[in-house]
C-alpha cells in the first residue's frame, strides 16, 4: 500500500483547516443549510417508469406473414356468426414510438387468397355453378369479392391517434369493389420482442378490428341472407426491416 497520497491529502486538510476561522459548532438538533443541501442533493431523483414503447425502434417495418390473421364476419341468417379467413395479404407499417400520430400503414389483400369452413361437396349442393369451390365461388362471384372485376382491396392510413397506453385508431381509406370510403380501426399494440433468428430486429404486435356496412360499397346481395355489416379483425406481427 502507498501512503504519500493519503498522507499528502490529510496535510492538506489540515492546513485548510488552521487557515480558516473555527465555525461556531451547531446547537443539538439542529442542522446548518450547508447540511441540509448536501442531503437533498444526495437524495437520488425519482425516475419515470419507462412505456410500453421505450425500447421499440424507429423503424419500418413489414407484416410477417407467417403470424398474422385477417379476417370478416357476417351474421348468417340472423342467427350465427359466418367468419372467412384471408390468406394473402400484405402491409407495410411506418412506426413512430416517440410520436404514434405520425405512424403510417398501407395494407394490400387479395381477394382470391380465402379460407372458409366448408367441409361439403360444393359440385354436389351447387351443380349449376362455374366455379370448383365455394372459397371461389366467394372471391369471384358477382354477389361478393368480384376478384375478377376488383383484383385487389387496400387501406391507406390517413391519420392515427392515441386513446391510451396502448391503445389508439387508425383512420385511413378502404377501397373495397372501386369504391373508396374512410374507416376507423380500433387498435392495441401487444408489445415489442425479438428472436435469435432474427437478431436486433424488433417485432410488433398489433390487434385491430372495425365494422363496415357493405351496401356502402355497392354490394347490396342477399341482404336479409347476410347482414348489411362485416366486422374486420386482424391479430398479427410486423418485423422490423433491415
């Protein structure tokens, strides 16, 4: 061990200390206003707790479509739920963790990707129909997708706003058969996570869902049969672009 720099250091206490006046020492429980400010600094600040979104990056990002689900509800003659899956569909996501308002999504659907629980021989209770299944009968058929006609049905953010910690809507505009009207989708972010096979890159995931009244688009079919509004709902992960 060395002991000049301790030794130095104390002299040189000592020395300050027999140049400057003794101070009048404190009466018993009081404390002087030197004291007291070195107390308060050393008390530590409080720290804010860090939101959901503080470790998200600035980023974009683009849907993996290897976990996200797309799909919209009908009421079938009044008495149940009628759910079609999409199958292929895209979106591509601008996010913005320190101001959500300025995010941006496009997404992309193809009418002609469906998945529907029909477990029928379509040929059999449909002879007289042109198409080999009832997910075709759905995308091309005049009574619903028209695939044929519109290839493609998009939704274009056009505004975004938080209503909570996680929480927010995202207005934007649907085309849907030519025609383009503006929707609001409720929506959650779930979190942030990243994977080994991945690396740093982050992964969103986002819950949305919205109601649209179909007969505003133009299609107007068996109504009575289906009900006039389709609920939208879609559960899914974006990952950050490279």
């Amino acid at each position: 061990m060395k002991l000049t720099p301790i030794f130095l250091a104390g002299a040189s206490a000592l020395l300050i200390a027999a140049c400057n006046p003794a101070e009048t020492p404190a009466e018993p429980g009081t404390s002087t206003p030197d004291a007291e400010t070195e107390t308060s600094a050393a008390e530590p600040a409080e720290a804010e707790p860090a939101g959901p979104l503080a470790d998200v990056a600035d980023a974009t990002y683009a849907l993996d479509k290897n976990h996200a689900f797309l799909s919209f509800t009908v009421i079938h003659g009044g008495v149940s739920e009628y759910t079609v899956d999409f199958t292929d569909f895209d979106a591509t996501l601008d996010f913005n963790p320190d101001e959500p308002e300025s995010s941006s999504i496009r997404v992309t659907i193809d009418p002609m990707g469906l998945n529907v629980n029909y477990p029928s021989d379509f040929s059999a209770y449909h002879p007289d129909s042109p198409y080999t299944s009832w997910p075709e009968a759905l995308s091309k058929d005049a009574r619903f997708l028209q695939a044929g006609s519109f290839p493609e049905v998009t939704f274009v953010s056009t505004d975004v706003e938080r209503t909570g910690e996680t929480t927010g809507t995202v207005t934007g505009d649907l085309t849907f058969l030519g025609v383009t009207r503006p929707v609001t989708l409720d929506v959650t972010f779930n979190g942030v996570g990243n994977t080994p096979w991945t690396g740093e890159r982050d992964i969103l995931g986002f819950n949305a869902s919205t109601t649209i009244t179909r007969s505003e688009y133009g299609q107007e079919s068996l109504q009575g049969v289906i009900s006039d509004e389709v609920e939208i709902e879609f559960s899914g992960e974006f990952l950050q672009e490279e």
